[in-house]
C-alpha cells in the first residue's frame, strides 16, 4: 500500500511519495505518475522519496516507465530526497543516473518559479 499526494508549483508537480515501492503497487503508482507527467502546463514531476518503506525492482520498473513515458512528452520525472535505501537500490541496479536527482530542499527550490 502507498499514498500520493501532489503539489503543484507552476510548471512543476511534487509528488509526495509514502509506502511501499512493490510488486502489489507498481502499476498504480506508474498510472498516477503517467497522469501526473500528461497534466497540461507542467513540465516536471519531483517524486519525494523520503518516507519510502520498501523498494523493489518491479516498483523501479515503474519509476523508469513513468520516465520514459515522461520523455516522449518532453517532461522529467526527478527523484526528491530518496531515502538511502532507495539510493542503494537504484545503484544496485545500476540505474541510478537515469533519473534527475534532487538532494534535498534547496535543490527542488531552485527549479521553482519564483520559489514557493
């Protein structure tokens, strides 16, 4: 189980992730990121790992399916302040430069329009 919550600051959207990142979740969270990627006049989805419980490879799948939808739009999804388990395991699976990466909250607040 997992909660998504969205703030939308102008032309970018934090998703504030809480749960786990598995098997039983992966293809709703991919559906709500994918919806959150087509929404009209944003550019960007910051996913704010923090609170993230567990991770496994399939909710991984459905981070870079999400991204790779994203890009055919021409829009990011950039990891936000991933817990260092989720650091662990996007290395482990050598996948962690494929994302965007904001370290903390000053990253975030200098790709927002005039700050929040």
């Amino acid at each position: 189980m997992f909660e998504l919550e969205f703030e939308r600051h102008g032309p970018i959207t934090v998703a504030h992730f809480s749960g786990d990142m598995v098997l039983e979740t992966a293809v709703q969270l991919r559906s709500r990121l994918e919806e959150a990627l087509k929404t009209p006049k944003v550019k960007d989805v910051a996913l704010d790992l923090a609170t993230v419980e567990k991770i496994d490879t399939t909710g991984l799948g459905a981070l870079v399916g999400a991204s790779t939808s994203g890009r055919a739009r021409g829009k990011r999804l950039m990891l936000y302040r991933p817990a260092p388990h989720v650091l662990k395991t996007l290395e482990d699976s050598e996948i962690s430069g494929f994302f965007p990466l904001l370290e903390d909250e000053d990253d975030l607040l200098a790709r927002l329009p005039n700050s929040i």
